[in-house]
C-alpha cells in the first residue's frame, strides 16, 4: 500500500509539469490519481464517496455565481476596478490588492477573496509575467490570512475544532506571523510587479465569457475539489505511518507536501490538543506557507489558475521560489522563539 502511494506522489509531483496532456487537463489528472489513492488505501467508502461528492459544491456554485456576477455587471465592475487603480500609484494599488485581500480573508472566506482577484486582475490586463506574480503573491496572502479565523478555509476550522479552542486562538497564536508576511507579500508584489506602460490595456474592455464556459470552469473546479477529497483521504494512512509522532521541526518541512495535498487534511492528522503552542503554530506556518507554492495546494489557487489559465509550470516557476524562502525565513523565526 505505502509503495503504491508513494508512486502517486511522484506521478503528482512531476507528471502536471513533464506532460502537457496532463498539465491541460489537470482536473482529470488530480481526479483519477485520488481515486487510485484512496481504492490502494481502500478508503473508498460510503461515507468518503458522499463527502467527495459534497466537499465541492459550495466552491463550485460561488465560482458559478462569480463567473454570472461578472457576466451581467461586467461594465460597472470594471469601470470600479480601474477608477480605484487610477486614484492612487499603480504599485500602491498592486500592495494594497494583496494586502487587503489577505487581511480580509479571514472574514469573507478564501474563495471569495480568490474570486475578488480574479476579476481585479482581469480588469487590469497586466502582461503575463506581472499578472502571475500578482495572482500568486495574493494567493498566498489570502491563503495566510484566511487561517487567522475559524471561518476563513477549512485548515482552522479544523484546526480550532480540533484543539477546542475559542474563536481568536489562531489569531492570537500566529496572527502576528500571518500579518507580517501579508504585508510584506503586498510591498513585494509593488516593487517587482510592473505596470502597464500606458493606459490603453487597461481601459479595453474584456471579452466577455459565454455562458458554457462559465459552466465548463465551474464543473472543472468540482471535479478539481473532488480530486483532492479523495487524494487526501487516499493518503491518511501514509501520514498516520510516516508523519505522526515527528519533531515538529521536521514536520515543519515535510508538511511541503500540502503544496500537493489538502492542508485542512493534513491538519486534521498532524494536531493534537495535547500539543503545545508552538508545535502547532509550526505545523499550521509550514501546511499554510508551502500551500502557495503550487495550483493543487490552496483553494485560492485552484480558482485563480483555473480562470487565468495559469499553467502548473508558470504558478511552480514563481511559487517556489518565493515559497522556500518564506518557509526558510519562517523556519529561523520559529527556531529561535522555540
């Protein structure tokens, strides 16, 4: 069983970046390798078939309604959009985006703060390499600080239920870490982010979407989700065998894995309420940074990549690198105040 796990990691570690079949139809990809995961671990029951089944919806009807929002209010939302770009320096807006946008996470939800920047950043029209970096420098800033409230992602609900702890735990254990690294996101995304060089991008108008491929996004990101439930639930007995019972030093790195995983299902493995504060804040720092680092890891990400056609290889290009180095930075602060 652990030998077969194994190689569905690796096939989803390398595969979405060496094979461009599957890199176009990742949804695909993620579906089958969770279902192979979780028939090898023999997981695969009722139970795990109805939360498969309704894990996504929610996600699914937001985009649903987003994609049909922006639809029919394309022209006001817009015109929104890029009078408040207009009013202040363009780099401000850019740090003020992914600030923002994480800082309030926490209180609109992930999704809707990854569907608020989806349209920001198809209303601004950036060239490629800009609207990337802004894209995952968000998603990491919403990915952050969506964690500080139970209601924000499913990583602190679970995480406070498990711990039984009252609602501003989270904010009061790594509030002050997830802030820093909001800001320092947004000030980031307005110093290597370059603007248009005129304004002639910017006040085109998009070509508005048609109704299937609306739908078509929306059915994508089901199945995308359904994927995920499965490989998580697929690979619980590989954590409970190899993770559990670990130094949290160590598992601080290892949870790099939710770059590829559910991190709400590696949390709700990982913590204990026998822990100690800073175990847990080093486990919840490591499953939420690396989170960023690829398209599977965070549901800000799956919503992002999926409307702006952000390939595997153009997020992990960016994501990476910008991933280690907070998870280094973040490992020193943790080691020192342990």
């Amino acid at each position: 069983m652990i030998l077969g796990l194994t190689f569905i990691l690796i096939l989803v570690l390398f595969l979405p970046f060496t094979v461009k079949k599957v890199e176009h139809n990742l949804e695909v990809f993620l579906f089958i390798m969770g279902l192979a995961a979780s028939l090898i671990s023999q997981v695969l029951d009722k139970s795990l078939i109805i939360a498969a089944l309704e894990d996504p919806i929610k996600i699914t009807l937001a985009v649903l309604f987003a994609g049909l929002l922006f639809r029919w209010c394309q022209n006001p939302i817009e015109k929104g959009i890029l009078g408040l770009s207009q009013m202040m320096p363009i780099r401000l807006f850019f740090a003020l985006v992914v600030i923002v946008l994480g800082l309030i996470s926490s209180v609109i939800t992930a999704i809707i703060a990854a569907i608020v920047l989806v349209v920001i950043v198809s209303v601004l029209r950036l060239d490629r390499t800009s609207e990337i970096r802004l894209v995952v420098l968000a998603c990491f800033s919403i990915g952050l600080g969506a964690a500080l409230t139970p209601i924000g992602e499913p990583l602190s609900t679970i995480a406070i239920s498990k711990l039984d702890e009252h609602f501003f735990y989270l904010f009061e254990l790594i509030g002050v870490d997830v802030i820093t690294a909001v800001i320092i996101f947004g000030i980031l995304s307005a110093i290597i982010i370059k603007p248009k060089q005129n304004d002639e991008g910017l006040s085109a108008s998009l070509e508005q979407e048609s109704y299937k491929e609306i739908i078509i996004r929306a059915a994508k990101i089901y199945l995308f989700v359904m994927g995920l439930t499965l490989l998580g639930a697929g690979f619980e007995p590989f954590i409970e065998k190899y993770l559990l019972g670990l130094s949290p030093l160590i598992l601080y790195w290892i949870n790099m894995i939710s770059a590829i995983l559910d991190n709400a299902t590696l949390a709700a493995a990982e913590i204990s309420p026998a822990m100690d504060d800073m175990t847990v804040k080093a486990i919840l720092l490591g499953l939420m940074i690396s989170g960023g680092m690829l398209i599977p890891g965070n549901i800000p990400n799956i919503i992002s990549a999926g409307k702006l056609n952000i390939t595997s290889k153009e997020w992990a290009k960016f994501g990476v690198p910008v991933g280690l180095i907070t998870m280094l930075v973040y490992f020193i602060v943790i080691v020192i105040f342990h």
